[in-house]
C-alpha cells in the first residue's frame, strides 16, 4: 500500500482584513476597570494620597472629603451601561496628559506644594482613563471623574479674604441695627464686649463641603446645564450668605442677651444649626424644577478587550511608575549643614546690637532648623529683627507655609490689627522692593508695634509664596542647598505710626548691607 503525507492545514486571514482578538466587556466589568484605575492610580502613588487623608482626618474642614471617592465610584457603577455601549479605541496622545500630570506631581513634591501634587494625582486619572479607553469613556465618565477633584483638600487660601468679608458684612450689619462699632481688623468693640473673626468664622468648611454636594445634587436632578450651573452657584452664593448671617446673628445676640448667650460653645451649635436650616431650604427649593433621568442606553455591547487596550494600559503604567523613584532621588538633602551656622550681621550706621529685647513678641513659626532674635538700637529707636533659618525642608518643616505667621488669630497675647505690603527703601539686597507690613498688639495692654516681614532664599528677598517653592524645587534640582530664611523686623510705635515707619526705613537704609551679606553667608552654608 502507498502511503503519502498530507500538507498540514493552514487558515490565511483574507487579505485586507487585519485580525483582531477581542473579548466583549458585560457592563459591571466595564465599571470595575474605571474603578481599578482610580484605585490603582492612589494606591501607586500612595504617600502622596496618604497625605491627602491626613488632612481630611485632623481638618474639620476637609472631613468631608472622605465620602468622595466611594461617591466617584458609585457614579461610574452608575454609567455601566453606557459604558458597554461605548467602543473601547485606546487614545495614545493621552501618554502626553499622563506624562504632564506627573511631571506636575513632581513639581509639587520638589516645592513641598502638597495641594499640587493632590491635583496632579487626580489628574492622572482621567488621563490614563484616556490613554487606555478612548474619550469616549471619558466624556460618558467626565462627571465622576471631575467629581474626584473633591478630593484635593483646596481652599484655605482663601481664608483670609472670607474672613474679611464676613468681618465686613458683621460690622456693616451690628451698625445698621443701631450697634456702634470700633473696628480694628478681624477684631471690633461693640458696648456690650469684644468680638473677633477667627478662621473658623470664615466659613470655608461650609462654602467646600456645600459646592461638593451641590455639584453632585446638581448632576443627579437635573439635565440641563443651565439649571446644573444655576444650582451650583446657589452652592456657592448661599453658603456664604448663610454665614455672615450665622455670624451677625451670633454677636447680634450676644449683645443683646449681655453676652449670656453665644459667648461659649452654644454659638457653634446655633451656627450650625442656621447653616443646616438655610442649606436644606436652598435644596428643598432646588427639587421644586427637577427633571426625570434620561432613557436608558440602548444598542448592542461595543466595549471589547484587545491587544492595543493592554498596550496602552502598559505603556500608562510603565510612564507612572518612573516619578516615585525620581522623586525620592531629588528629594535627598543636599546639604547635611548643622544648625548653628548663622552668619551674625555687623553693626553698621550707628545701629549696635543690644542684649534686651524690644519687646516679648515673636513669631509663631513651625519647623525652622534654627531661629535668632536680633535687638538693635541707634539714638533711642529701637529695631528688633527675628530670623528662622529653614535648612533641608520637608513638608512639615518648610519657609513658604501658612502656618508660619506673625500673629496667629488665635493668639491670647497679641493681635494683629492690620496687614498689608508697604514699600521698603533700597536696602541693598536685604529687603524686598515691598514687604508685607502688619500692626501688632497686646490684646491687654498698650504695647503696640510695626512690624515687617519678607523671605530670603536662593541670594535674595521676596515676598511671594510662590517664588519661594519655585526656589526651593530648583535648589533640589540642582542638588543645591535649600536653605532659606523667614525674617521679621518691628519696632515699637511710642509717638505714632509715622515715627515708626521712619525707624524701620532708616534700619534698612543703615543696615541693609549688613543684613544682606549675613543673609547671604547663611544661605549659602
């Protein structure tokens, strides 16, 4: 018998027709893998979320922000169906948006800017959503994903200007019900007592937490962008209304009770309990123009699983996990310095340095390597100088923060009733083109003075935070030195404000020099 081999049996995919292996996703699979990317991408970069939940946790402010991200995720459960509906087509150029957000976070790590390494990790999200998925799930997931920015504990720095403006709007008020008012700053006298607006007047907790579940209140009753809009300015406007009106009531009565009432912790029950009552209004109002959700997604599944959406997954993950490390590698000191390098100033224009201080005062500063408190004196003036030497500076311990202040509102001792910047006199190179001048008093007592305040980092002086974490990023860059100073001048106001003001331009003037090459002789070690 002849016996013969038979060719083995090949399948050629027709010409023209590329293969393609696929597998389609049910539409709880398409929500789970949104979601492993949020949590993939804070648990990738999990000290700088770490750092997020400790604001949360030790800030009444931000305590909220605990609830956002099971929120987030419950909305992405909630886009499950238009998610399957939706083809699944991997967006490359969004490697530029994951590469750009991490070289932001970056950025923030090298200035010891928390609220921008916050930023830029949410950031990441929506980028590699993009990279892996295509903007079709993202503009489906926009909501949700821009929802996440809750997160970012923002804000504070609005602080100063909400606590002015409701220092504005409770003296306008108490006047307008035939109260006199003495105002000096956050602080005013009415006839029955003293009254001040501290941070925790400013309302900031109630204006973030209201925008928060106004944007969320906003998405889910209604559908069109106006009423959306409308509502979430209503989240803003109300909050800050209901404030000011939370506490003019409070001193209103205070006053009226002689301050039997609302002196002790009964204000914060009755502030919150007005707050609560004009928010659910605004929201009981806010349902009277709901509109019903939409019909349901229709069509046959299109989100599918393919070769080019792993890849795009890879390449998301390999870009991501490069800044850790670079990180931790520029964020080495530089520098190992010990303290006590402080280059003392010469006495120069008469001005001689003295053994008393002028005055008890000092700063409050958190985390400084080293300070110096300086007492110079010529012909009478007398000019006392404080310098908190910033060496090797982490988060905690860094120049530009606002925790370092020269007069904390809550001070027992002191207060201070003005703040502003003030041209400072050529100095050569010590002082700043401005300063941010402040008055400063005893809460009990006369004691009163001017006072002067700037930074000096990388050879010269500033005022602005965000020169001084521009500085401190470069320095750690370029493996240089990070030391910085924070420096105060004042000089007591005994005649008027004027004669003080001269003092501490004619200080400059005398010793600018002087100041300025100790200066530069300390940063420089």
């Amino acid at each position: 018998m002849a016996m013969h081999q038979e060719a083995p049996v090949r399948w050629e995919a027709p010409v023209g027709r590329p293969v393609q292996i696929s597998a389609p996703m049910t539409p709880s699979g398409a929500a789970f893998v949104v979601a492993a990317v949020v949590v993939g991408v804070l648990l990738l970069f999990w000290p700088t979320t770490a750092s997020m939940i400790e604001i949360w946790k030790h800030s009444d402010t931000f305590q909220h922000c605990f609830l956002v991200v099971p929120i987030a995720l419950w909305l992405i459960w909630g886009e499950r169906a238009r998610l399957a509906v939706t083809p699944v087509r991997p967006f490359w150029p969004g490697l530029l948006a994951v590469g750009a957000a991490g070289a932001v976070w970056i950025f923030g790590q090298l200035a010891s800017a928390q609220v921008i390494s916050h930023f830029a990790l949410i950031a990441m999200v929506p980028a590699v959503t993009a990279t892996v998925f295509g903007t079709g799930w993202v503009r489906v997931l926009w909501f949700p994903l821009a929802f996440l920015t809750f997160a970012v504990p923002f804000g504070e720095a609005l602080v100063p200007v909400l606590m002015e403006w409701t220092a504005d709007f409770t003296v306008a008020a108490m006047r307008l019900s035939g109260v006199p008012v003495y105002r000096e700053g956050m602080h005013f006298v009415i006839p029955s007592g003293n009254w001040s607006v501290i941070e925790a007047c400013s309302g900031i907790k109630f204006l973030i937490a209201s925008l928060m579940a106004g944007s969320l209140y906003a998405w889910l009753m209604y559908r069109s962008p106006r009423r959306r809009l409308a509502f979430m300015a209503a989240s803003i406007v109300v909050p800050l209304l209901a404030n000011w009106l939370r506490a003019y009531a409070i001193v209103m009565i205070g006053h009226i009770s002689n301050n039997r009432l609302m002196t002790n912790e009964d204000h914060i029950v009755f502030g919150w309990i007005l707050f609560g009552a004009i928010m659910l209004l605004m929201y009981w109002l806010g349902a009277r123009w709901r509109e019903d959700q939409p019909i349901g997604p229709t069509g046959a599944p299109a989100a599918r699983w393919s070769g080019s959406t792993i890849s795009a997954a890879a390449a998301s993950l390999l870009l991501l996990i490069a800044w850790p490390p670079l990180s931790a590698a520029l964020m080495r000191p530089a520098s190992d310095a010990p303290p006590g390098t402080f280059v003392l100033p010469q006495a120069a224009g008469g001005w001689r340095l003295v053994s008393s201080p002028a005055t008890e005062w000092t700063p409050e500063i958190d985390g400084a390597t080293e300070s110096h408190l300086l007492t110079f004196e010529h012909d009478g003036h007398v000019v006392q100088v404080f310098v908190a030497v910033f060496r090797n500076q982490t988060q905690a311990a860094q120049l530009a923060t606002g925790s370092n202040q020269m007069v904390r509102t809550t001070s027992e001792l002191w207060k201070q009733v003005a703040l502003g910047s003030t041209p400072a006199p050529p100095s050569g190179g010590a002082l700043p083109p401005s300063v941010r001048g402040a008055e400063i008093r005893r809460q009990r007592g006369p004691e009163q003075m001017l006072a002067w305040q700037w930074y000096f980092s990388r050879n010269q002086a500033t005022t602005s935070d965000s020169r001084a974490k521009l500085d401190l990023a470069l320095a750690r860059v370029l493996r240089r030195p990070d030391t910085a100073l924070w420096i105060a001048a004042a000089t007591p106001v005994t005649t008027d404000r004027a004669d003080a003001q001269r003092t501490l331009e004619d200080f400059a003037q005398q010793m600018g020099p002087a100041l300025a090459a100790a200066f530069r002789g300390t940063v420089q070690r």
